[in-house]
C-alpha cells in the first residue's frame, strides 16, 4: 500500500553560496533543516546543467544525499560530498548554468523512476539561498503566476499538502509520458506545467480556503478537496495521448486516474495529515479476497517500448534476451515475437522496443540468467545462475517465479484471476518492507506470497511440476488468520514425492519454507533503520546466506553487540527473536563450493585426470557430482579420466549437488595443443546430379578436418584433368554421357581426402510443335436459327486436350468440340 506521509516536508533547500569552513556549511545546513525538512528513502542529486542537455552527467553532479528516516543534520552533513579543502562543494556554483534537481524515488512511491527538475540560474546574494522544490520548478518556468506561488508558500499547511500531492504525482506523471515516447526531458516539462494548469484549474485561492478549512475529524472535507487536487495534477493514458500528439497540455481532461480515488485521509491530534492510496498499490491484494479477472489491455494506447522488471532476486546479466509472444485474443494464433534489450536496467529493468506488450501477450526469460543474490545492484561473484526459465504476461508488472506459475497454471486451462490479481504487480525483492509496514489481512497475503515465492524458486530448480501447487490457501486468508495458521503441507503436497530420491527433495523443500514461514514472522521485528529487510531477505533467499552472513550483508550502521540481537526492535521481546534467529542460523543451507581443479594444458592425445575431490559443503555434504562440457555429461564420478580432447580450448563444468539439494558449479579449462598425429580430411563432393546437355552443372564442395583445416580444393575429371581449384564452381560443356569427377581436398598439414560424383548428361526432349485449329467454314443463317459449331484440331508431336469457343469480346461460348448456338444477334459474328 503506497502512503503519502504529509507530516514531511517535500522542500529541498540548498546553499548556493560558499561556506568558509566545514563548521559554518554544517550551522547553514542544520538551520536550514530545522525550517523545512526532507523526506525520507529519497536519493537526491544536484547538479549543474554545463552541457545543457537536461540530465546529471557524471561530474555535473554537485552533491549527492539519500535521506533515510531518523538520520541526523550530523548524518546528513555527511552525505554531502566535500571538496578536497572542506569546502561546501556547491562554493564553485556557476550562476550562468542551470541547477538540475534529479529525484530518485527509490521505492517511496512504487514508480522507480528518476525525475530530474531544471531550475533557471540566480545570482545570489551572500545570505540567500535557493530553493529546490517542485512548487518553485512550476514558478520559475511560469506555469505559476509570482501570487499563486506566494499564496500557496504563506500557508503552511496548504504547502505542506500541494508539496506532497505534487511529489506523488511527478512520478507517476513522468512515467505515464515517457511511456507514450516523450523524452524524459519533454516528460518533465509537461509533468510541470499540467500540475500548475491542474492547480490554476481548482482555483489557487479557493484550494487554500478549502484546505484551511479542513479540521479535526472532519477527514471527509479533507478527502474531497485532496483527492480533487490530487486527480486534477495527475495525468491519466488519454491525457497522456493527447499531450503527445499535441506537444502541449490544452485541451487535457484533468481528471485523474479512473478508479484512483479510494483514498483514507486522517487527521491527528496536531494536524499532520496522512493519506493512503488503496487503488495504486504495490502488491495488488484485495483485502476482501476478490476473486475479479485481469483487467482488459488498453488497445488505443500503444507505446514504442515496454519496459518490465525481472525478479527473482533482481535480474542483473541476461545470458540471453528475453522474449515476448503476441497472440490474438485466442492465445493460439501468434501475431508477432519480440526480443528484449540484452543489457538489463536498475533493478532487473527489461526493455522491449517498438512494443506495446497487453495481456495477449507472453514474456520469457531464459535460463542462464544472473541474479543480484545480495541485492546489491553490482554484479559480482556472490550472484548466482538463475537454473529455470521465468514467465509473465504482458500486463503483468513483473517478471518472477510467481508470475511464472500464474503463466503455467493458465496454459493448463486453470482460472488463475484470483491469485493474478495478488501478484500481476507484486515485487517479490520488496517484499520484506511492505510486510513491514502492512497490517491485518494484507500483511498475512504478503507474507504468504513470500513464502509461495520460495516454494516455486525451490520447485522451478529441481524442475517439479508446478502447476499442482494448491493455491487455495494463498488466496483465501481470513481476517482473524495470522501467518502461524498457514499450513505448508496443504500448499506443497501435490508437488512432493516419498520415494528416494523425491524424499531428498521433500526434505529439502519442507525445511525451506518452514524457515521462509519463521522469517516472514519476524519482519516486523527487525529495525529498518538497522538493516535493510528487502537486502536481508534476498541474501537468504537467493544468495544461500544463513541469518549471521545476511545480517552483515545488509547493515546500515556498523553492528554492535551479539549480531542476532543488534537488528531487532527494542519493543520486541528481543530474547525469543534472538532465539529464533539463532536457530534458523543454524539450520540455514548455505551452497555447496565446487572445485574442479587448475586449468591444465595439455599434448593431444595425451590422458588428463579432473578431480572434483576438492569441492566442499559448509554445512553438509556432496550428494553428486556431474561434470560437463557444453551440455553434453562426461562424468558423473567425483573424478575421470578422459584422453580424447580435440585441439583447442575446453570448458568443462563441474556441477555438485549437496545433501539439502542445493548446488553450484565451476570450470576449468584445458588447453590442448600441437597433434602426434595428423588426420586425413574428409571431403564431400556433393550428391550425383543428372542434367540435359548444355545445362550448368554447379558443383559445390566441401571438407573437414579434425585436427587442423582444409587449405585446398581440386576438381578433376576421370582422365586427370583439372577442372577448377575453387570450393564451388560450374560447368556446361560436359558431353552426352556419363562423368566422373573426383573432388581432392588437402589439409594444413599436407594430407588429402577424396570424394566422386557421378555427373549424367542426356539428350534433352523434343520441342513441342504448336497444334493447328479448325473453326470450320464460314455460314450465313436467319436470325433464330441454330448454328451448328463443329471443330476440329491436330497436333503433329501429340494429342488435342481442349477446345473452347470465344466471342470476338472475348465471352466464352463453349468448351466442347461442336456444340449450337440459336440466338446469335442480327450482324455479322467472329467466332
């Protein structure tokens, strides 16, 4: 559920001036603090514009700050970036550039999207400072009149709520336009100035009135005039349309997003005022256990990309591009495949091109990809394979393991409404903070749809057959149910076998989500401020870390303490937390470690031993051990001997198994080279052919050699003469009869290899000779009287096959030999 926290301060206020000492910029930034304040989880850079292309480049940036809640001046004073003598670095501020303001929503608003605000350029005077917000964006490009902005500025509380509503919608606004194909550039613009025409449109003065007018208790006062300012500055698809074809913001509705309005406003004690948008949440769960269809695709709003995030943890390195599948509405006749960009964007972010992707429309991603397994956003040797494919509609959000069980259950025929509706747009990485921050029958869903996550990641890497999962409980969860009454049997039954090896697989799977089960419990008692819990969680997860390692892998301030109690609230009973933490800590799998030895070169021919008796399990043991190269298994042994490697360089994998199933590879690779030896080649000159006389004959031959490669080719006719010494040539002047022609071909190490075709050369057939009509004489009769047609043909090199008798326009009388005709016109006919 995404929430509009009033009681913040949106305003960023920066010194433009230089500070003459650190001290002096921390009293500036302290004071200036206390006034207006910032909002939290938001990553802010700011920068001057001195290429004037509209976006922060790498060394336009002037400061970076990520705000995070419960941080202080001090702290903040500390993500500001200092010039090298301690300086405020903004004291080289260039008042001819413009200053960039590029907003990182990071998750607050659900959008993750960068917005970046230009602001004109202002000489300062010592003691001023400029104002970075998006209310002072709307003024200083005019979509605000100097009174309109100094109303709303000369009313705290006014501000306060414009500020916010402001801030919600520039996200969802900018990704509403760039979806149509404005640049993110002209995006911005347009964002701007269809706010300020918004606001103009209320009435500035009266919105203050009304707001002003909003007092305790009286939320649904409140709730009418924010929900108006709100739909008023937000710009739905058809807005969206009309600004791209126009390139202006006339004629625009301003009414908002269809169905966005069920919004709670509450009022506390000291007038802070909170609003909570059901409509555009994150995790899509219906708190009264809908049970309503995916929505229809808006076929009048085609895009020229679509973009799509891929998680299972956050997909980082494609191994190769993933693919779309567009039906028509019967899902079986294919309208058009599409490919995605191979690079992958922040956050698992898949672009599709010069597609408008909608519900008819499959997404894949293969195998092989690579996944941030600490949820780090770097790709480094802690991420991992992603072993399975995943699969996701075209109107779903994201790509995950969820979205891929949805994907397969409909393929099988099943209605999969219900449960689409809880994960077409659910983040499984984000997971961790939303349960954080839900309650009652929401918090329950998200937690189960964590530990469906974990069931199908386990399922989809011993390639069980997930469509049996039993969803029944996922979807149906009562008010008065907390996440202890949700049994795992009932969800995992259909997909789990006794027999061994399947008891393995039972085992494993049961532990896994048993412990997902404690872990989502105990979210709510874990500080944020601490540790981040989406970091946490996916470090488990994906990353087989066990509690202590995720833990570290995720703090946001150095641990002190014993490392299971430094992470949990000081209201929580932090002795049975710790306790549990320690437990799952213990019985957390962590992956196996393959070994498959040093790279080795070796002589052709020559025998190598590979050894995986190196590889190990930190918390069990090997249970197998597979050794490929490509996907072909040389080995199931923890060692072998193999002696028939071709020149050149081998890859071969190791693959191990441990005994809680889960595995890990590496490679080696072996070098062979120089030959004992040399091969003869292998030619092949083509299959025989048989053609007429002075027809081309084209020959086209070809070689293989197995350790080296063909350095010549050499056609010759039975009686040794040479017909060519190309690969491929032709020939059309071989004489009736029957030919033999041998191709020679010769490697790089002086042998040869041969190969004959037979070539027939025939007489070719007769020309056909054209056949001669007989219409008959010429005959003069009285109008009404029957005309009796009778032809005749003959064909000197065959037979007559038809007859067909014409009018001089052409119309065709008959197809028969002889026929009659009685109501032939008065006048003269050609027949």
């Amino acid at each position: 559920m995404r929430k509009m926290f009033l009681k913040l301060s949106i305003i960023l206020v920066l010194g433009l001036m230089g500070c003459k000492s650190s001290d002096e910029g921390k009293e500036l930034l302290t004071q200036l603090l206390q006034v207006v304040g910032i909002p939290y989880n938001m990553v802010v850079n700011i920068c001057q514009d001195n290429n004037s292309n509209g976006i922060c480049n790498i060394g336009e940036v002037k400061a970076t700050l990520k705000i995070e809640q419960g941080d202080t001046s001090e702290d903040i004073w500390e993500k500001f970036l200092l010039s090298t003598n301690g300086q405020y670095i903004l004291e080289n501020y260039d008042p001819t550039k413009d200053i960039l303001m590029e907003i990182n929503d990071d998750g607050l608003f659900s959008s993750e999207k960068n917005v970046t605000i230009p602001y004109p350029p202002k000489i300062l005077n010592e003691e001023e400072s400029q104002e970075l917000s998006i209310l002072q964006a709307l003024k200083d490009k005019n979509f605000l009149t100097n009174i309109e902005h100094q109303e709303i500025v000369d009313n705290p509380k006014v501000r306060t709520v414009v500020d916010n509503i402001l801030l919600e919608n520039i996200f969802y606004n900018q990704t509403v336009l760039e979806e149509v194909n404005l640049t993110a550039t002209n995006a911005t613009l347009k964002n701007l100035e269809y706010m300020a025409d918004g606001l103009q449109e209320l009435n500035v003065t009266q919105l203050i009135e009304n707001l002003n007018n909003c007092e305790q208790n009286q939320t649904e006062d409140c709730k009418e005039v924010i929900i108006r300012a709100d739909d008023s500055t937000e710009i739905n698809q058809e807005d969206a349309l009309i600004i791209k074809e126009t390139n202006s913001t006339e004629n625009t509705s301003h009414n908002g997003v269809k169905d966005d309005n069920n919004k709670t406003i509450s009022i506390s004690d000291n007038g802070n005022i909170t609003i909570t948008n059901e409509e555009r949440n994150t995790t899509s769960i219906d708190n009264n256990n809908s049970t309503s269809s995916v929505e229809e695709p808006s076929t009048s709003t085609l895009t020229e990309k679509t973009e799509k995030n891929a998680a299972d943890g956050y997909i980082i390195k494609l191994a190769t591009v993933a693919t779309a599948t567009c039906y028509k509405n019967d899902f079986t006749t294919v309208i058009g495949t599409y490919s995605s960009e191979i690079a992958v964007g922040v956050k698992g972010l898949l672009t599709f091109n010069d597609v408008a992707l909608n519900e008819f429309c499959s997404i894949s991603v293969p195998a092989g990809a690579t996944i941030d397994s600490n949820n780090n956003g770097l790709l480094d040797d802690n991420d991992t394979i992603m072993s399975f494919e995943m699969k996701s509609f075209g109107n779903y959000g994201y790509i995950s393991p969820l979205t891929t069980l949805a994907y397969e259950k409909k393929a099988k025929g099943e209605d999969i409404s219900a449960i689409a509706s809880m994960i077409k747009d659910f983040n499984p990485v984000t997971g961790a903070s939303f349960i954080a921050n839900a309650t009652g029958v929401e918090k329950v869903k998200l937690q189960k749809l964590l530990i469906l996550a974990e069931v199908l990641k386990t399922s989809l890497k011993d390639q069980k057959d997930i469509v049996a999962i039993d969803l029944s409980n996922v979807i149906n969860t009562d008010a008065s149910e907390n996440i202890g009454d949700f049994q795992l049997n009932e969800l995992i039954s259909n997909i789990i076998i006794s027999p061994a090896p399947e008891a393995l697989f039972s085992t494993f799977i049961r532990d896994r989500e048993e412990i997902m089960k404690e872990l989502v419990n105990l979210i709510e008692f874990l500080e944020p401020d601490k540790i981040d819990l989406d970091m946490f969680l996916v470090n488990i997860s994906d990353g087989g870390t066990n509690i202590e390692g995720a833990i570290n892998a995720s703090l946001k301030v150095p641990a002190t303490g014993n490392i299971f109690e430094f992470p949990i609230k000081s209201d929580a009973n932090i002795a049975s937390v710790t306790s549990t933490l320690s437990s799952i800590n213990d019985r957390i799998n962590v992956l196996p470690i393959a070994n498959a030895g040093a790279d080795q070169t070796i002589t052709q021919g020559d025998s190598i031993i590979l050894d995986g008796s190196n590889s190990s399990d930190y918390d069990g043991s090997i249970r197998s051990y597979t050794w490929k190269e490509d996907d072909v298994v040389l080995s199931t042994n923890v060692s072998f001997t193999k002696s028939n490697f071709s020149r050149g360089t081998h890859t071969i994998t190791l693959i191990v198994t441990d005994d809680d199933n889960a595995t890990s590879s590496d490679d080696v690779q072996i070098k062979v080279e120089g030959i004992l030896v040399n091969q003869a080649p292998i030619a092949n000159a083509g299959i025989d052919q048989t053609v007429d006389a002075g027809t081309a004959v084209s020959f086209s031959g070809s070689g293989s050699d197995s350790d080296g490669t063909i350095a010549s080719y050499r056609w010759t006719a039975s009686d040794g003469t040479e017909l060519s010494t190309l690969q491929n040539f032709s020939k059309s002047d071989l004489s009736v009869g029957t030919h033999t022609i041998t191709l020679t071909v010769t490697d790089d190490g002086g042998l040869s290899g041969r190969d004959d075709i037979i070539i027939t050369i025939q007489t070719p057939p007769p020309v056909n000779q054209s056949p001669i009509a007989n219409a008959g004489i010429d005959q003069t009769v009285d109008a009404g009287t029957a005309v009796s047609f009778s032809g005749s043909g003959s064909d000197s090199d065959g037979t007559i096959a038809s007859y067909r008798w014409t009018a001089s326009d052409g119309t065709e009388l008959s197809t028969l030999q002889n026929f009659s005709k009685s109501d032939l016109s008065v006048g003269t006919h050609t027949i």
